[in-house]
C-alpha cells in the first residue's frame, strides 16, 4: 500500500564556523502559506498530542530542537515518522489523524499551519474520523 497524506521534507541547511542556519519557505519549501506558526515544548516521553485530523489543515512539523516521533493516519495506512534533526520535517496533508508522541526532555516541536485555528474544522473523535474516511472511499 501507498501511503500518500504525509512524507518527510529536508530544509537547506547554511553554516559555518558560526552555527547553522535553516531557512523554511512557504510555498517554496513546504506546499502551502504559512498562515499560523505554534510549537510544543515541555511534554514528555508519556504524553500525546495531537489526537486529531484536520478537514482543511495542512501542517509541516519539525523538532527544532531534541527529539519526538510522530504517528499519522490517512485512513488506509499507518505510518510513524521520527524527528531528530532541526533540518528535516514532517509534511501532513488534510484529513490524516496525527499523534505526536516520546517526547525528549528538550523537544521543541515546532508546527506551520497552512490556515488559521478554526476549531470547527478539527475531528477530535478517532471513531468520527474512521466514518468520514470510509464515506469519503466509497
């Protein structure tokens, strides 16, 4: 099976004896406008977040600094994704049940969001998500 709601991108990295520099476009590096920026930090390796999809959200997650890993779900096929280097991230499209998980101690996960936080537009019930999945194949 092929698994087409996520896949891994990897930002041009810049350095030298000064440090590192990522630059991340929209548009250009990741598929959409960057319309919302948030991140995650302090959870540990026991919590999860997330816990939802998204009908016109679509995300790229990067764990600018430490660790996590990341479960997602187009309906079809599972796949868990780890992010351990601040150059490379997770692209999510539309309507792909995420679970972010196993957090480091120093984990912060930063999330681009291609639209601005409307609650209406997220499925929180995992059993809600797997009937518009079914529905939406049939």
């Amino acid at each position: 099976m092929k698994y087409i709601g996520a896949h891994m991108l990897e930002f041009p990295q810049h350095g030298d004896e000064r440090g590192h520099l990522v630059i991340v476009e929209g548009q250009k590096d990741i598929p959409f406008d960057i319309k919302r920026i948030f991140y995650i930090y302090g959870s540990d390796e026991t919590v999860v977040r997330g816990n939802h999809a998204n009908r016109k959200s679509e995300f790229v997650l990067v764990n600018v600094s430490g660790k996590s890993k990341i479960r997602v779900f187009d309906g079809i096929t599972e796949y868990i994704y780890e992010l351990t280097q601040p150059h490379m991230g997770v692209y999510i499209s539309k309507m792909v049940w995420k679970e972010m998980y196993d957090f480091s101690e120093d984990s912060v996960l930063l999330c681009l969001a291609s639209e601005y936080y409307d609650g209406s537009e997220y499925i929180r019930e995992y059993d809600e998500y797997l009937k518009i999945v079914e529905e939406k194949d049939k």
